[in-house]
C-alpha cells in the first residue's frame, strides 16, 4: 500500500535520499526503534494539514465547539516519512456492531483501535471506509501520530447560522512546527499554553479552582479522550444533549460509557486483503 508517490531520489554524503513529497525534506537515515521514530511520529503538523470539525453549534449566541483532527491521508504521509513506505501497515475487520477495528504496524509493533463514523444516508461501503480511516487515524494516536491535538481541546468560535459554517481558530504556537511558530495567536477562551512534558502532563488549558463545577467545556475535553477509547460520536452527542446544563453528571455517564466500549480484543485480527485496502486508500 504505501507511499503513492514516486519520490525524488539523490545522493547525499555518499548516500541515497529521498525527498518526501509533502514536506520537501531529505532523508539520509531511517531510526530503527519506536524509541528513535517517536519524536518524528509526534511532531505537530504543518497548520494547513489540521483540519476543524463543530462538536456543537449554538446558533442563537452564534458560536460553535470545535475540536481539531487531520486527515487519514496526513497520517500516512507520515508513516512514509519517518519510518519509509516498507516500516508500517495497516489491517482492518468489521465487528459484529458494525465498527471497525484497526490493526496499526510500525516497526513490528502493532497498536489497536476502533474507527467509527456517524451520519446520516450514508451508504455501506462509505461508511466501512470511514470507519477504516477512522480506525487507522485512531491507532496512529497510540503511536503519538497527532495525539497533541487532544491537548488543544475544543475551542468556542464565532458561527454563522445563515452559512452554516463556523471561523476556524489558530492553533497556539506549541501546537505548531518550528518554523511557523511566532505567528499564533491565543485562541478561544481557553488561552492554551503549552502543556508539561513527560506522563503526566496535564494538556495546555489553565487550572481552575478544585470546587468549580465542570462546565461544558471540560465535557468536551473528556469527550475528546472518549473518541480515541472508542466511544461513538453519537452516544456522545446522546449524552450531551441530555445534559441540561448539569456537566457533572454528563461527565459521570461518559465515563461509564467509556468503561463499557473498551473492547476486547481478539488474540488474533481478520486481515483485509490488499486489494480492500487499495480500494479504501488508494
């Protein structure tokens, strides 16, 4: 499956480098180790690969909720960058429930997720290629592949009702490369900062009182973690539109909701066949 590219090739201190083509960079050596690709797999995107959805819209007050993402095909661009075309696959099977489940290699070691869309009149065979592309969007997280994103959170922006379309936000500069960095500007009420390195970071939104009632937002910041554990957009919609206002029972029911969609998964996967993935990615 791959690259898709026929990329441009020179030598470069007597070896041979490979010009991606997104990027433009060159590449004289591949790391070997998850341990050596990680800070490559995770490094922010360029900002004009994030893309932004609406979570919610209030078109009284005109604003929406909206929560950053990229798309499937970034995700392989950087597969094929950091560790080559030949470092990584991905599988797929379709569960009994109608998800899917995505089977992510890299570098011999593989990380599990489920993808799931949810919209109206959509057709079958679009709906097992958005799920497979979520599934595949998903478990590249666990590999750190755009998990920065989580941490920006949902951001509250203007929205126009006649339109139907909302202002996308600037991202904060930690959520951008190197070179485009000093040029963002705070976004959202939130003011995000750059989050703490290391386990236990705690994302880039301030610290509010310990006795502050969780609000909407923060709703939405655990809905975020939802998502990736596999919880469906739609039963977090579900829950949200019960809420009324009380967030911390919300809360409290998308937590139980993400104990109960922790799949089980099987000791071994269904493989999609080259050719199903050619017709879903290629």
């Amino acid at each position: 499956m791959g690259a898709g590219y026929s990329p441009a090739v020179r030598a470069e201190a007597g070896r041979e480098a490979v010009q991606h083509p997104i990027t433009g960079t060159m590449d004289t050596k591949r790391p070997k180790t998850l341990t050596e690709a990680y800070p490559q797999l995770a490094a922010p995107f360029p900002s004009a690969l994030v893309r932004w959805r609406a979570v919610e819209v209030d078109e009284q007050n005109g604003q929406a909720l909206v929560v950053p993402y990229v798309e499937a095909a970034a995700v392989m661009d950087r597969l094929d960058q950091v560790v080559g075309p030949e470092g990584w696959s991905y599988d797929f099977e379709l569960l009994p429930d109608g998800t899917v489940k995505g089977k992510l290699t890299v570098l011999g070691i593989t990380k599990c997720n489920r993808g799931a869309v949810v919209g109206d009149n959509i057709s079958a065979a679009d709906k097992v290629k958005g799920d497979a592309s979520d599934g595949l969007k998903r478990a590249a997280v666990l590999f750190g592949i755009g998990r920065y994103l989580a941490r920006v959170g949902p951001v509250r922006v203007p929205y126009d009702p006649a339109r139907r379309a909302f202002e996308p936000p600037q991202l904060p500069d930690w959520a951008l490369p190197e070179d485009e960095r000093g040029r963002a500007k705070p976004h959202g009420a939130a003011g995000a900062k750059a989050p703490e390195t290391g386990e236990g970071a705690s994302g880039p939104r301030q610290e509010e009182a310990a006795d502050a009632p969780p609000t909407a937002r923060d709703f939405w910041s655990l809905a975020n973690e939802a998502l990736q554990r596999g919880v469906p957009n739609g039963e977090i919609q579900a829950i949200a539109r019960g809420a009324n206002g009380d967030w911390a029972r919300a809360m409290d029911q998308l937590r139980q909701a993400m104990e109960a969609n922790q799949p089980d998964w099987l000791p071994e996967l269904v493989k999609g066949s080259a050719e199903d993935l050619e017709e879903l990615f290629g």
